[in-house]
C-alpha cells in the first residue's frame, strides 16, 4: 500500500548525498545565538526520558540529547548519515542509531515516552502531517513529551521558495557541493497550523517562537 512506504525517496536521496556536508547549514553565523539557546533549552525538556527521535540525520542534535536523557533511540532513513551520526561523541550507552522510515516508524522499540523530530516536520506535506502527528503518537506512551524543532522563513537567511503547490506545500532549489541541484518540499507552518496539527493527541501544546526557529513543545493525552 501506497501509504506505508516512504513518500519521499527523492529527500532521501538529496540527503544521502548531502550527508558531509549536511552540518555547515548549522554554521550560519546569524543564527548562532539562536542554536546555542536551543542546544540547551532541547535535552532541557527531555531530561531523564527515553526519547525516539525522527530522522536524526547525522545525529547533531542527538549529542545533546543524549547528555540529559535516560537515552536516545534515534533513526534515520539514510545509512549515509547513520554513519555519522555513530561517530558522535556521545557516552556509552546513551544512545543507539537503527535505520527506520519516519513514515512508517516501523521498528521503533516500545517504551518511549518522548519524542524529538529537528527539521523533519517542513519536509511533510501539509496533507500527510495528521498522518505523521498520529503515528508518532502510537508509537510513544500515553502522556509522552514531544519536541518539534524546524525552521521559520527568514529573509535574507533562508533559500528562496522557488515554489508553491495546490494544497499550499512550498518548495526550494538545493544545491550541493557536486553542483547537483534537488527541489525540495520545505514548508513553514504558521502558529495556528501547528496547534491545529497537534490538537487531536495533544493534552497541552507550547510553540517557542525564535527569529529563525521555532520549537514545538506538546504533550500526549
Ligand atoms: C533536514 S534533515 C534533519 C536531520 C537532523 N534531524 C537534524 O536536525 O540535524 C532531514 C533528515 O531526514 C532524513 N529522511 C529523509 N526522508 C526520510 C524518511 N522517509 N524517513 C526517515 N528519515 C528521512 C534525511 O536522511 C535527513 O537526515
């Protein structure tokens, strides 16, 4: 069935590609303030649970995490960025890596009761984000703690919207160091679009507003 497979093999092939490279977008010397806010406000919120985190890429954020959780089972689609990612200096036994499409969520061990996705959310059509909302929210305990990190547009900052589809999704042009150039499904939700996603397994929703960022912070009925 069409829907319990990855919709997405285009982005995954973007960021197996991208993989070294992937971490110079954490770089942007105007956002600096921002992203040393958000390296401690993230493993804050998830201090001492056992957290799923959704495409992990090359495990940047998991680092962090890790210092504060009971542990992290992070995933990803791409072995090109798992790979990475084991190479983080993280202590023995604070997390572990597993290949697992964020679609499907397929494998994810029980017993989780948080949940971060860093820039996973924008890559979602609006019209599959229930889907994806709901999903996550089988795979954690009843009253579970998520984080959603993704980005706000910022002019100047971010890559253009090259563009827009029917149902509103929005688009870029990605160019990697090869020279090759990928559109990519970027969206940036409003406020009302996030609480609207969320309400329905959601107990409480917090959005964390930066210039540059915004972070979701919600909680399972
Ligand atoms: C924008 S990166 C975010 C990486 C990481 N969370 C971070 O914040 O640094 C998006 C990630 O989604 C992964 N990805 C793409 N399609 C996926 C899928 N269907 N399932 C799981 N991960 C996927 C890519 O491999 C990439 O690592």
């Amino acid at each position: 069935m069409a829907d319990l497979k990855s919709t997405t093999p285009h982005l995954e092939r973007y960021y197996a590609k991208r993989a070294s490279e992937y971490e110079q977008i954490y770089d942007k010397p105007e956002r600096q303030n921002e992203l040393e806010w958000l390296r401690r406000r993230v493993p804050e919120i998830l201090r001492g649970r056992t957290v799923l985190e959704v495409a992990c890429g090359t495990g940047y954020w998991t680092q962090f995490i890790a210092r504060e959780a009971a542990h992290v089972h992070a995933c990803d689609i791409n072995d090109a960025v798992l790979e990475i990612a084991r190479e983080k200096p993280i202590a023995a036994g604070r997390a572990s890596f597993f290949k697992a499409d964020a679609v499907t969520l397929e494998g994810v061990p029980p017993g989780c009761d948080a949940a971060f996705a860093g820039f996973w959310w924008s890559h979602v059509k609006k019209s599959d984000i229930a889907r994806f909302v709901e999903r996550l929210a089988r795979r954690l305990a009843p009253g579970a703690l998520v984080g959603i990190l993704d980005n706000r547009f910022a002019e100047g900052s971010s890559t253009a919207i090259s563009r827009r589809d029917a149902e509103g999704n929005t688009y870029q042009m990605r160019r990697l160091a090869s020279g090759e150039e990928y559109e990519v499904l970027k969206n940036f939700p409003t406020a009302e679009e996030l609480a609207d996603a969320v309400r329905p397994i959601a107990r409480e929703a917090h959005l964390e507003t930066l210039n540059y960022y915004w972070l979701l912070v919600f909680r399972l009925r």
